[in-house]
C-alpha cells in the first residue's frame, strides 16, 4: 500500500521540479513582437511579463485613438505568442511525465 504511495509522492515531486525548471526557461525566455509596421516593438517572456514597450516617436504624435488601437493589437499578440510557447513547454513535461497527456 506504502509503496504505490511512495511512488506517487515521489512522481509529484519530479513532475514539481520540472515544473520549477520550465518556468524558470520561460522567464529567461523573451519573445519580440512588432505592431504598427514596426513601430511599436513589445517584449515578452514565456511567463507572460512585459519586459519592455518601445513606440516609435511617429506615433507618439499621432492619434490618440489610434495609437491605442495598434498598442491594444501588438500587446495581444505578444500575449498569444507568449501563451503559444508557455504551453508548449508545458504540453511536453506533462507528456514526458504522464504518457498520454501530450
């Protein structure tokens, strides 16, 4: 009974350190997203936190209404693109863990 019990513990344990390392990649790992033709340049870790906003001085002294359109666009793809390889990452520990979840 122990041993089957042990085995689990022992289980979540490994699958709780990969899960540590994973999140630790993906905060080392930063995507750059570009919006507005290049004029507003976003960046992004794999954990979803924005590092940096970069708006061109074109912009800066555009429409308002307008610029918080493409800064509304350009911010969801750098969190689409972020979600993509977060869950990616995650798809392929829980896979090497737990066959059948990949």
């Amino acid at each position: 009974m122990f041993g089957k019990f042990g085995d689990m513990m022992g289980k979540l344990q490994e699958m709780k350190q990969k899960a540590d390392e994973i999140k630790l990649k993906l905060d080392n790992t930063t995507l750059t997203v570009e919006g507005a033709g290049g004029d507003i340049k976003i960046t992004i870790t794999g954990n979803r936190d924005i590092k940096s906003l970069v708006i061109s001085d074109a912009l800066q002294h555009g429409n308002k209404e307008e610029l918080e359109e493409q800064l509304t666009v350009t911010l969801n793809r750098a969190i689409k693109k972020a979600n993509e390889v977060n869950d990616n990452e995650m798809k392929q520990v829980a896979s090497g863990m737990l066959p059948g979840l990949g």
